[in-house]
C-alpha cells in the first residue's frame, strides 16, 4: 500500500526538512513512524534553539519516547533526509531503533565515516529513499547562503 | 589555587552525580566551567525524563549553550564524572569542546572505544580524576539495583 511506504514517510520527512530551510536552518527533517503511524515529527532547529545538539533525529527521538512513554523505540523506524552524525547515531543506538531510513548520504559528517559500527545491531538501515530532493534541497541552501 | 583545579571542579560533577544516585538514575554528573566559574550542572536524567538521550553531559552542554547564548563551548571545559558515550562525544565535537576532562573510563560504552576520532581536533582530554569516586558511586547504584 502506496501510503505505508518508505516513499510516502520520507516525503514526510522532506515536509520537516522543508520548514527548516524556510526559518534559514540546515534543511534536514525527520519522522518516527511506529506500527505505520506517524508519532513524531521533527527539523533541525539549532539556530532557533541556539543548540548544536538540536538535530532533527535528536528532537523525532526524544518527541517519540515521550510519545510512547519508553526510553526504547525498538518497534519504530525513523526516517531522516540526511544520514545522521555520530551524535544522533549514538541516540539511536541507545533507543535500540528497530530501523533507520535515510535519504542523501553525508560525506562529510555522516555516521557511516567512522570505521566502527555505532548503530544497535538490531537495527535495519535502507538508505538513498528520495535522496535527490534532500540534497537539492541542502544544496539550495548552502547556494542561498553564499548569495 | 585550589579552587581552580580539575579536582575542585569533578568534586562539583560529583555531586551532581550524587543527585542521579538519590533519585535511582545511573549516577553519572557533568559540570561546564568557563572562565572558572560553573555555568552549567546537570546529572542523567534518563529515567525521569525517559528519555535514553538525557545523558550528564548532553544536559550541561545544553544548558552552558543557552546560558552563553552560543552554539558553540569553544572556551568551556566539560567536567563529567564518568567517559562520554559515543552520542555525548558527537555532541561535545559539534560544539567544539575546549577541554574535556573525565573521571571514570567506561570500558563498555566509552566513546574512545571506537577507533575513529570522535571528539573535535581542538579538544583537550584529560582523564581519571577523581576516578575511584566516580567508579564506587557507579559500583554502589548497581550492586543496590540488584539487591
């Protein structure tokens, strides 16, 4: 069913990334969806915030725990438009996710860059859902930016 | 002068430790120090929040962004009574921690497990003071939990 595909939750994500690039943030948006509901919603906020820590994965995280009331999200997947750093790949580990989707990969930042394996190792990842329109979107950014 | 150095400064981390000890919390306690004066204190708080991301440290760097109104703890020191996890290193290098200064190695989740360096280039380590207090506290909270 189109509507509990990872099409249609990172198009979800895309929609967070896309108010993040409206209030001048890095554009990167996330979603927690468990038993394909939609229980947290977050984007990157560290300008607003004045936070280096307030990464989109960081806020879906901890929005999702308080949701569900459990410091486990091992029957969730989170789905990200960028690949997470080593700080929200550390999150994730504690959290125990069950999968991460993640669209563009980061190649200066992205988690998968350390040599060692930080996710839990019960967690799935498929990476590359909608990966072209999270990058133009960061692109678009950082192009605005330099203007 | 005393009140100045590395063991004045964990002495006040582990109090905060203390607090997480007295309200069943895994007793780990952080202190943020700049200019020498303590700026931020925070102690795990991941049962009370549930929140498995409420972490000693990720608390204190928070709190000394908003109190500096700065994205960024370039002239701060962390004080925390125990090795960050690989999530709490993530976050000292997006904030590029001046110094970090620890007590306790945690051996099964400490970030310097990890062969990649996490921790930004600039960031000075020092480690093991105060590391027997630290490691008794530690000791002491799971020998009660499984009494």
């Amino acid at each position: 069913m189109e509507i509990f595909s990872h099409e249609y939750f990172m198009r979800e994500a895309l929609k967070e990334a896309k108010k993040a690039f409206d209030t001048n943030e890095i554009p990167v948006g996330a979603v927690v969806v468990c038993k394909n509901k939609i229980i947290a919603r977050a984007h990157n906020q560290t300008e607003v915030l004045t936070d280096a820590t307030a990464h989109a994965e960081m806020l879906a995280v901890t929005a999702a725990e308080n949701y569900l009331g459990s410091k486990y999200l091992n029957e969730c997947i989170l789905y990200v438009t960028l690949e997470p750093c080593v700080m929200c790949a550390g999150a994730l580990h504690w959290v125990q996710l069950e999968r991460l989707v993640f669209g563009a990969s980061d190649v200066q930042r992205g988690y998968s860059l350390v040599s060692s394996p930080l996710l839990h190792p019960k967690t799935e990842v498929v990476k590359g859902v909608k990966a072209d329109e999270a990058k133009l979107l960061i692109d678009e950014f950082f192009k605005k930016l330099r203007l």
